[in-house]
C-alpha cells in the first residue's frame, strides 16, 4: 500500500513537473514547497517507522538474532583487542622499565666513580695543603733569617759611622 502511495505521488510530482512550463509562476512556486514539504513528510514518516521497528525489538525475531549475534561478534572482537593493546602496552613498559634499570646502573657506577675519584681530589687538597703550609713556614723562616741577616750588616755600618 505505501509501495503505491509512493508511486501516486512520483506520478503526480512528474505530471506537475510538465505542467510547470505551462502553468503560472506563482502557482509553480507554490507547488515547489509543497513538493518539498511532501518530502519532508515522507523523511518524517520513514524516520519514525523505523523508530517504531527499533522500539519493538524482541530477541525472539530472526533480525533481533541476527543483531543478537552481531553484538556478540563484536563483544568478543572488543576482548581480543583489549587483550592485544593491553599485552603490547605492558610490553612496552617492561622494556621501558629495563631501559631505565639499565641507565639507574650505569648512573650508580658513573656516580661511584666521581666519590672514588673526589675521595682522591680531597686527599690530593689536604696533601697540597700541607705542602703550602710547609712551604709558607719554611718562606717565612727564609725571609726571618734574610731580615736577620740585613739588620746585623745595618746596625754595624750605623755604628761604625757614629
């Protein structure tokens, strides 16, 4: 019956389609919009039949199995994925993590190399400090003796002139 009513309605569209040419402009445009809304309506009507449809939905009819099937097709498709992302993520963060224990390693050695070798520094400062030490204690012994050296030769040449 719709089948028909359909077919009505494109044979009365057609046949005002030719008769446009004849017919007066105003007329024509108004036939236009109601043309349009008369497809609108038939949009509408489609739309909400298939609402209808999708309200009525019983597992029991072979599109609700098939669309039973469907979800549980995809259902499991949904786990395998799952399961796959999750496997390569973990995968990727254990090879990140034996990345990172492998620098953490070879940052404790690297680190324990720079305290042996500040160790060494600090005994090497105390060392030249010591040297400092002596060599400033022999220098200012060197510069008493000259200072001792010079006063005598002054005191007697002030006291030979006298």
């Amino acid at each position: 019956l719709r089948m028909g009513v359909k077919m009505v309605r494109v044979q009365y569209i057609l046949v005002w389609e030719r008769k446009e040419i004849y017919s007066d402009p105003g007329l024509n445009n108004e036939f236009k919009i109601m043309r349009e809304l008369l497809e609108e309506k038939d949009k509408k009507i489609e739309q909400l039949e298939e609402d209808i449809r999708a309200n009525q939905f019983s597992s029991n009819t072979s599109y609700g199995k098939k669309l039973i099937e469907k979800f549980r097709i995809l259902r499991e498709e949904n786990e395998e994925f799952e399961k796959q992302v999750t496997k390569g993520v973990i995968q990727n963060y254990n090879l990140e993590a034996a990345e990172l224990k492998k620098q953490l390693k070879d940052n404790e050695y690297e680190m324990q190399k720079v305290k042996e070798e500040n160790a060494e520094l600090r005994k090497e400062n105390a060392d030249l400090e010591d040297t400092v030490e002596l060599y400033r204690k022999s220098l200012k012994e060197a510069a008493r003796n000259s200072q001792m050296q010079k006063d005598p030769d002054t005191s007697k040449s002030k006291s030979a002139a006298k």
